[in-house]
C-alpha cells in the first residue's frame, strides 16, 4: 500500500508530515556536490573552497548574507575569479533530485498538511518555491527567511506555527539524527530518511498517517 491508499475519510486528518529538503528530496548533500563542482570548474582545490564555503555558510543559512556577498568573500579567500552568474548556475545546478520522493509528495492524500523546515540559502530557497512540485506543499520555512536553522528551537515552533498544527499531529522527517532529536523534543514524531531505504520509510509514513 502506498501513502496514497491510506484512508482519507472527509475533511482535515488527524496526523500530517512535514519534511527536511537536503538529502530528503535530494541524493547525497547540495553542499558537497557544490563545493566540488565550482572546485572543479575553477581549478582550485576542493579543500580549499570547502575550508571557506563551510567557515561562512551559516550566514547564508540566517540570512545575514546575500548569495553573492556570499561567493564574494569566499572567492577573495580562495583566489576563485568564476563570475557571480556563473556560480548562481552552477550552485543551482548542482541540485540532485531524489525522484521518489518527489512522487511521494504527489501521491499524499489531499486531507494531508504538508509541510517543510530546511536550512537553506538565498537563491536556493526562491529556486525550489518556484518549483511547480512544491505547490504541494501547504507550508514552506527556510532558515535564512526566519533566521534560525535546525537544530534549534526557533525552527521547529516556526513550522509549527506555519502549519497551523500542534507539532505532536506532525512526523518530521530528515536525514540527520540530531535534527530529529531536536524535533521529537519539541513534540514532532520523527522519522529517520535514507534514500536507499525509501521503501521502507514509506511503510513507516503510512502507519504514521493511518494512527
């Protein structure tokens, strides 16, 4: 049976999901297969793009920075010299789609909120709203919107808040276990994703959604 059978009843159920983007509905990390494609493209070693990109990154994941204040400084630390609207493609392309979940998210019942909490960037975020695979999605929280990320608190109250459920009707679901202690602290039921076991994660959904 697929998260699709699960019986829907009428109106509103009683238990919705709401998901992490990064390794959720991608293959592997954005940031690794980013930080190695403009490695390559410029001919700087990868450590060392990685030593900068990673130094900085929380401010894009806040919000602090812009994306091209962003590449500016790590381009003055690593002596890149790739024009910014060449990075913007290549950051953007550097997007691994992980396919089945994306046909999960479309397969959900209509009675089903769903939601998603990622950390994530400037250009990045407006990228994936743009999507028209998100128009599933009945609420969106970027941490560089609201100027927290996962782990902490902050985060999950605004997803809470966003969907307009208490969080205890909502399985979260993420690559990285620390972010699933943080948000069965905070009341979610959490639930642990790895691609190569998307089978099995959908039966662990579908229970969760039938109560």
């Amino acid at each position: 049976m697929t998260v699709s059978q699960v019986s829907t009843g009428t109106g509103l159920g009683t238990r919705h999901v709401a998901f992490d983007w990064g390794g959720v509905f991608t293959v592997g990390t954005f940031d690794g297969r980013s930080t190695q494609n403009v490695a390559e493209r410029s001919g700087v070693p990868v450590e060392k793009v990685r030593e900068s990109y990673f130094r900085h990154i929380r401010q894009l994941e806040v919000g602090a920075w812009t994306l091209p204040q962003f590449w500016e400084t790590v381009q003055q630390e690593t002596g890149m010299t790739l024009p910014y609207a060449d990075f913007e493609a290549l950051y953007l392309g550097s997007i691994h789609d992980n396919a089945p979940m994306y046909t999960t998210l479309a397969a959900l019942p209509r009675s089903v909120r769903v939601g998603l909490l990622s950390n994530n960037y400037p250009v990045v975020s407006e990228h994936l709203g743009r999507d028209p695979r998100f128009a599933r999605f009945d609420a969106l929280v970027f941490s560089n919107e609201i100027g927290h990320k996962k782990p902490a608190p902050e985060a999950f109250a605004a997803l809470e808040q966003k969907m307009g459920l208490p969080a205890a009707q909502v399985a979260f679901v993420d690559d990285v276990q620390e972010n699933i202690d943080a948000a069965g602290a905070f009341g979610f039921h959490g639930i642990l994703y790895h691609h190569d076991a998307h089978e099995r994660f959908e039966q662990e959904l579908k229970e969760w959604l039938r109560g």
